[in-house]
C-alpha cells in the first residue's frame, strides 16, 4: 500500500467495522480530478466473531488486495484510498478519474482468486463523501489512534503499561473564566494542576495541564481521554492530548 496509512475500528450500520485509510490523499490535492469512488467488496471465507480477518486468511486477502492496487496502478486508473472490514467482508475503495474501465481491471484482478465471491460497483463522488464520512476519523477517533500509538511505543521501549503512574494532560479553551470552569471540573475528578498556559502567538488559546496517577492501557487511556475531550468541549475547548513517563 502506497501511503500513509491509519487504521481504527468504529461501529458501522451497528457492527464493529475496521477501516484503514490512505491519509496522503487527503493533503496531496488529486480529490480534484478523481471524481467517482469504486468498491470491490469480497467475501471473506473465514472470519473471527467480530466479522473480521482470521489468521487463517490473512496472507491470501492481503494478495487480493495487493493485485487490486497493481492493476490499478499498471493502468492508472485511480488512488486506492482505504478498506472497511465488516461482518464477514472486506470493502477495497477507490477513487476513479473515469469509471468505465473499472469492471474489466476488477474481473482481471479476481480472476487470479476463483475461490473468492465479490461484488463490484461505481459512482459519481465528487465531493469525495466517502472517504470524508466513512473512511476519514473524527476527532474523537484520530484520539483513540493517537492514543494507541502513544502505547505502542511504550511497549516496544519495555513499559508495564498495567503499572499506574501520573499521567499529564493539556486542554486548551477561548477564554479565561472557560477554563476556570474546566480546572473545577478536573478537580473534582480527582485531578491536580499542574500550571495555567497563557495566550502566545503560537497558541492564541488558554491552556492547563493537569494530571493523576492512572493506568495507559489502551482501553483505560481510551475512556480517560474521551471523556477529557467531551468534557473539554462542553466548555467549549479542546482536548490536547497526554503523555507520560516510562514504567518497566
């Protein structure tokens, strides 16, 4: 896959949903001249109970989708943009200058995968709605992934991510008495600031960093920053993110 690439799980039609996305194409302007979005959409012939990729199958989807993006590329028929996994299939995506050559490039690609059932489809998305409302994370989302990164690397440097330890974090809000109002509310979460962040040119905002000693597992970090961001937005700020020492 050529790219930059993210990948996170949300709820799509009320199923667990992995999506993987090419970041790239969102900043290197080619949403202008690829106006159609195109779908093979594979059925998968095992999957675990969430409805996704087994071990089993891994290495033979991970060919089908390599072979998809070769012949695109081969024929320069578009941008491979992302891939939903979901109840038993997985969903390649791309984005089309011109659709009428997509059948023929997918039938090729497939017909090295007789053992694979798939459907195939495209359709005007000139405003690339697809990869803005499907593929491309909210903010909350781009936390979580945020987050899941911070432990990886964690991990891979030794830490105990079980082992409490304090665990700083920084919001940002337009004005002063906003912020007064958050450090009350930290504060009766059992938090403790740290300092005030005064408007620069840099940062035009009014910031606080604040802390408390907690767990950075990934589903415990997830729950604390998510509830940072809502209850940073109900003041109506913005969560900053957090970091932390390393624990062996």
């Amino acid at each position: 896959m050529q790219g930059y690439w993210e990948e996170y799980i949300k709820i799509v039609d009320a199923h667990p949903a992995m999506i993987s996305l090419n970041v790239s194409v969102s900043e290197d302007g080619s949403q202008e001249d690829h106006g159609y979005v195109a779908f093979v959409k594979v059925k998968l012939n095992t999957k675990t109970e969430d409805g996704f990729v087994s071990k089993d199958e891994i290495e033979e989807i991970t060919f089908i989708e390599d072979r998809l993006e070769l012949e695109c590329l081969r024929y320069r028929h578009g941008q491979y943009v992302g891939r939903v996994i979901s109840q038993g299939s997985i969903t390649f995506i791309y984005y089309l200058k011109l659709d009428f050559e997509w059948s023929d490039t997918v039938n090729g690609s497939m017909s090295h995968f007789e053992n694979y059932s798939f459907e195939l489809g495209s359709r005007v998305d000139s405003e690339w709605e697809v990869y803005k409302k499907l593929l491309f994370p909210t903010d909350t989302e781009w936390q979580i992934i945020h987050n899941h990164h911070a432990c990886d690397e964690l991990a891979k440097a030794g830490d105990n991510l079980t082992m409490q330890r304090a665990i700083e974090h920084t919001s940002y809000f337009k004005n002063p008495a906003e912020r007064e109002i958050f450090s009350a509310f930290i504060i009766s979460e059992n938090f403790k600031i740290l300092n005030n962040i005064e408007p620069s040119v840099e940062v035009p905002n009014y910031g606080i960093k604040f802390y408390r000693v907690d767990i950075p597992f990934y589903n415990n970090i997830d729950t604390l920053t998510l509830k940072l961001i809502e209850q940073s937005l109900e003041y109506n700020g913005q969560y900053d993110g957090w970091e932390t020492s390393l624990v062996k």
